[in-house]
C-alpha cells in the first residue's frame, strides 16, 4: 500500500496565514506554492481570474528549464525567476528542493518589493512543508470508497 | 508523489503520456479534451513548433469524483517525442503518478518504440522509480493503418518486463480506446493509494483489448 502525503486543515490554515500575510505586505495578486511536478500546494489571492492548474504547470515547466541556462554559467539553477509584462508581472522563486512560490502581481507594487517579502515567505513555507515531509502519517483511502465506474466518460458534443 | 489537501479535499494525480515521435500522444489529449465534459476539464495547453510538433509538453488538467469525498483532479501531460527532446522529458516526468506509453503499431517504427520505452525505464530510474512500481498502461496506436506488426508481436517487443501491463489497440485519431485507456491507468492509480492495493484489481490481461473493427467508409464510385 502507498500513502499520498497529509496536508492537514492544520498545515493548510497555517499555509494560508503565511502566504495571506504576504499577499497584505506585497499587495500582490495571487500568489501559488507549487511542488516541481507542477502540483499546487496552496495558493492565496484573486483566482478567479487565472487558471491556477495552468499557472502551475507552466511555472514548474519555466523554471525547470531556466535550471540548465543556469547551469552553463556554473549555477545548480537559478532562485528566482522574474517575467515582466506591461501590466501584470510574475515573480517565481525557489522554497526548497522540491517547491517553487509563484507571485502575480501588478502596477500596485513593485517586483523589489515582491522579491523583498519573498524571502522571508519563503522560508516559513519550507519550514511547514518540512514538517509535512517528515510527519510518518500518509493517506490512503479505502478500496470501496473508489468509484468502479469509468473515471472518464466519451461525451460526444 | 502527490499532497492530499484536507481542507479543500482535493487530491491530484499527474499521469503522462509517453512514447516516441509522432506516435499520437497529443492525439490521444486533443481527442480527450474535445469530448469530454467541459465542466469536467480545463483548457487544452500545447507548447508546440510553428509544425505543430510538441516542443515541451501538452497539458490538459481534469476533475472527477472517484473517492468518496474528495474530488480528483487528473492532469495529464504528453512528453515532446523527438530524441533530442531528452531533458525535456525528464522535467515532464518529475512527481509522475501513472503513465501511458504511446507505441506506434507500424513495422518501421518498432525501434523507435523501442528506444523510446527504454528511454521511460532510464529516465524513471534518475529519479529513483520503477516502472514495475509506476502505474503504467500500454497503448497500441494507429490500429487502422495497413502495415502495422500484429498485437502478439507488439506485446513481445514492449510487454515483456517482470510484470505484465494491461495494453489497448487504439486508434487515436477516430477515439476508439482512447478513454478505455485513460480509464485504465486512472483505476491502477487510484487502486496503488488505497488500503487494500495489496491484491490488484483484475490480473494483467493476456492480450491488448482490442479495437471495435473500424467502419469502413466507401468511396464515392
């Protein structure tokens, strides 16, 4: 049997006060805790807007990439990642070895205010994940409780 | 390897499609996202060339409710199949949870099919997996063109590992197996996490499920 890693409501609330504190101090948009698989963690801000899965994805397949640029000028890989566009702006930068914290924001701030509090952040967000890793208890779920039914359905349109 | 969030419920699988160049991969997605329910997916993401090759990855994210309680999400990428593509496709695979490898059923791609699959073994093992230990379903694709190896040969060739994979004859661009596979590799999946994934649900089938026969359309006289 495998188990699936436990976000608890615990660790979740205490996710969100991190990176809500953030989003106040920043006044960014949104912003995303992703795994490098492209998985999303958590997130706080606007989401109505965006679509945070594609968001997710995209960030990890970016920053995945920009680690080999970086490695031809004798980095591991580069801490942060920043794509400006004319109003809205998109700042990345590593939590640890496994996740990356995506922020969007606009012309309400600045990407060095962004970067600033991003640090910090950061760090907290390992420091929970850390603990989740380590946490000996996993989920997994009974074999009755998994529909038999197709997971997905042909529906001609 | 996937989080479990309690407090929204949400569980996500990332299951890829692999396989060498031009076998159908982002076939088997565009046909997906066209029909299923659209309440039930996202947009259809293609980082592709001017030639519509796949340059780093296809991308389309799902949902269902297969576990009482929470909601399910499947995001399912393709790996870009061009050999140069390497790297590329060892950042695809990165937290995979199920794959489906994509063979081309026509004689002259075996090797590529081939190397391809011995591609997945070696990029899975950079990252300390197996494929006996991934999910993991066969496809045999283009089932409707003339030269194609036979089902036996193809499971010779591709199906030969320590342990058998549930394999489908598939024609990607008409659908047909298309879901039946995803559905596949989405139940070995969902059953690896649960409590009792020690006794597998239905033993490797001996032979690919095949294709409904085609339906042949007549030429205009």
């Amino acid at each position: 049997m495998n188990a699936i890693p436990v976000l608890t409501i615990q660790d979740v609330a205490t996710l969100d006060g991190v990176l809500g504190d953030f989003l106040k101090k920043t006044e960014a948009e949104l912003t995303v805790v992703i795994d490098r698989g492209g998985n999303v963690i958590s997130q706080c801000g606007d989401m109505d807007a965006m679509d945070v899965t594609v968001i997710a994805a995209l960030a990890a397949g970016s920053f995945a990439a920009t680690r080999e640029l970086a490695r031809r000028i004798g980095e591991v890989e580069f801490n942060a990642l920043y794509h400006q566009g004319n109003g809205s702006h998109m700042f990345m930068n590593s939590v640890d070895d496994e996740t990356i914290m995506i922020t969007v924001f606009g012309s309400r701030t600045t990407v060095g205010l962004v970067r600033f509090y991003s640090a910090a952040t950061a760090q907290n967000v390992a420091t929970v994940l850390k603990g989740l890793r380590s946490s000996a208890h996993g989920f997994s779920f009974e074999a009755k409780d998994v529909s038999a039914a197709p997971v997905f359905v042909d529906h001609p349109s | 390897m996937s989080i479990i969030n309690y407090a929204s419920r949400e569980i996500q699988f990332k299951i890829v499609y692999y396989g060498p160049a031009l076998c159908g991969k982002t076939t088997n997605l565009n046909y997906i996202h066209e029909r299923i329910n659209p309440l039930n997916r996202g947009d259809l993401v293609s980082l592709a060339t001017a030639t519509e090759r796949t340059l780093f990855f296809d991308f389309l994210p799902l949902n269902a409710v297969v576990i009482k309680g929470f909601v399910t999400k499947f995001q399912l990428y393709t790996v870009p199949g061009q050999v140069i593509y390497n790297a590329t496709r060892q950042l695809v695979l990165r937290s995979v949870d199920g794959i489906v490898f994509v063979a081309d059923s026509q004689w002259e791609k075996m090797e590529e099919n081939v190397e391809s699959w011995k591609n997945l073994c070696d990029n899975l093992s950079l990252q300390n997996m197996s494929i006996d230990d991934t999910p993991c379903v066969l496809e045999y694709n283009k089932r409707d063109l003339p030269n194609i190896a036979p089902v036996n040969y193809m499971e010779y060739v591709l199906n030969n590992g320590k342990k058998r994979l549930q394999s489908f004859e598939v024609i990607s661009s008409t659908g047909q197996n298309v879901f039946a596979t995803l559905n596949a590799v989405s139940q070995i999946l969902l059953h690896k996490f649960s409590k009792q994934s020690e006794a597998p649900q239905g033993a490797p089938l001996p032979v690919a499920i095949p294709v409904e026969p085609p339906q042949t359309q007549k030429l205009p006289a």
